[in-house]
C-alpha cells in the first residue's frame, strides 16, 4: 500500500501546485470538491472494511477454503462470480470485500471471478441500464459477458493458482 499512496499523493501534490500556479483558485476548487467527495464515500469506505474485517474474523477458514478456496475449482469460481454481479456501488466496497476474503484463503480464481462479475455484471446496475439503454440491450449486454468472469476465473486457477497472494 505504500507505493501507491505514494504515487497518488505525488499525483495530488504535483495537480495541486498546478492548479495554484493557474492563479484562477482551481487548487482551492478541486480541494473543496476532493473534500465533498470524501464526506460522501468516508462513510461507504468505513462500512465496506468493517464488512471485510467482520469477514475475516466470522466466517472459519475451513469453510472459506471449502467454499472459496483452491479446493473449491469451479464452485468457488461460480460462487464468487454470483458474489461479485451482486456487490453493489464502487471500487470502495468491492475491493475490500475481496480483500477480506483473500486474506481467509480464497483462491486467486475465484478473487478473479468475483472482481470480473463485479466490474462486467453488476446487477445493481440493471435498472438504471434498463431504464436508459432499454431492456433489450441490457439482456444482449448480460448474455454476451455472462461467461466472461467464469472463464477469467478457470484462467487464473490455471495459469496463477501457485503463487501465494498474501
């Protein structure tokens, strides 16, 4: 975590000195709408890594290893793909959710699988793509990527399963 604090906060620094030297206050703007953001997803990111230490220390690694584990194969895989379309919101829940996990032996498939369901699928998108785009593309967009988090999932146990991720 490190390196990328790291880069990030260069990145800040380096955007923020050029939105001062602008001499327009765009370093004050960005700073007021970075702080509006923060009061709004600070709660969100809070809920999100109680719900991944709450994890870690209430579900047993046995089961997390029957379910979610390298002994799992493609149950672990699928059942991380139906965990990953179900998350909803951003990266600052689904990201420590799937840390949590990673940190009770879930395997790098099926971490695979939950973040690509989670970033392709993402049912808690349905109703806003549906209402927008219409049924119609919502149901050829879900048919064409169903497969896509399984198959990344079998990719990695293959190709990655051996090296040890935490």
């Amino acid at each position: 975590m490190l390196i990328p604090t790291i880069i990030i906060g260069t990145l800040a620094l380096i955007l923020i000195i050029i939105g001062y030297f602008r001499g327009g206050g765009e370093h004050i703007a960005g700073l007021k709408i970075g702080g509006n953001l923060l009061i709004q997803v600070l709660p969100l990111m809070i809920l999100a890594l109680i719900v991944a230490g709450m994890v870690q220390v209430l579900i047993p690694r046995e089961i997390i290893s029957r379910w979610l584990g390298a002994e799992s194969g493609i149950k672990g895989i699928l059942i991380g793909t139906l965990m990953g379309s179900l998350t909803p919101s951003g990266p600052f829940v689904s990201l420590p959710i799937a840390a949590g996990f990673l940190r009770v032996g879930a395997s790098v498939g099926t971490l695979v699988a939950f973040m690509t369901a989670w970033s392709i699928l993402a049912v808690h998108r349905l109703p806003m793509e549906v209402g927008i785009m219409g049924w119609k593309f919502a149901l050829i967009r879900l048919a064409t990527t169903f497969f896509f988090p399984p198959i990344a999932g079998l990719i990695a146990d293959r190709l990655f399963s051996h090296i040890k991720l935490v």
